[in-house]
C-alpha cells in the first residue's frame, strides 16, 4: 500500500510541476507573441482556469507527501519526503502571499478595465512563478529521489 502511495504522490505533484512549467516557460511565451489585447485576455482566462483547479492541487500534493511521511517514517528516504513536504508548504506560502494577489487582480481584467501597469505586475507575477516552480521542482526531485 506504501508503494502505491510513493507511486500516486510522485505522479501527482510531477503532473503539477509540468503544469506549472509549462505555464512559465511556454504559455506565457505563447501568450507574449499574440497581438494586441490577446496576451493580457489569455493571462486573464488562464488565471481564471487554472486559478480555480491549483488550489486544490497543491494542497492534495501537500496532503499526499504528508501522509507519505507519516506513513513511510520508518523507511528509506523519510527524510527526503519530509522536506519535499517543507519545499510544498513553502510554495503554498508563495502561492498565498506573493501569487494569488496579483492573479486574482488579473483575471478580472478586460482591456477596458486594467491598469496601465498591467504588464508590470503580470512581469511581477512571473518571477515569483518562475522560484515557485523551482520550489516545487525540487520537491518533486525529493519525492522521486525518495523511490529509490
């Protein structure tokens, strides 16, 4: 049962990473290159679509590590999962403070409607995405290093 566990985490917080680097290094580049208003109304719907689904994604990633650890104390790379579990805490902390902000601010935007500094703050937004998902790389590598 620990093993299906391992495997199940390990899946879900690798998909969530992929996600996550797929926003910051191909959808936002993506959404870069439209022209017009289409970049600042795609980031608007993405923050919209995936501001709804990654709560709980990172949240049943944190949950799933901690059960690992609790339940795998005792075994090989206990230690390893226990700070993929802390990388995970910190980047709901992130999440919380830094990211949700700006992103609740954003997906309510049109072009009528936003800032004349909204490029500013979506630039804002992705550096704190791109060390989030550094944070949460590392915790996967944890978890898979763990596996082993």
């Amino acid at each position: 049962m620990l093993n299906a566990l391992q495997v199940f985490t390990t899946v879900t917080v690798g998909v969530m990473v992929g996600v996550e680097f797929s926003v910051a290094f191909v959808m936002n580049r993506i959404f870069n290159a439209l022209p017009e208003d289409s970049d600042q109304l795609a980031r608007a719907h993405g923050g919209r679509m995936l501001g709804a689904v990654m709560p709980f994604w990172y949240i049943g990633s944190l949950v799933l590590t901690a059960i690992w650890a609790i339940a795998g104390w005792h075994h090989h790379g206990a230690g390893l999962v226990v700070t993929a579990g802390a990388l995970l805490i910190l980047s709901v902390i992130m999440s919380i403070l830094l990211l949700v902000p700006i992103n609740n601010q954003g997906k309510t935007w049109t072009p009528e409607n936003r800032p004349a500094d909204w490029k500013k703050q979506m630039n804002r937004w992705d550096r704190y995405h791109y060390v989030r998902v550094a944070v949460i790389i590392a915790a996967f590598a944890l978890l898979v290093t763990a596996l082993t």
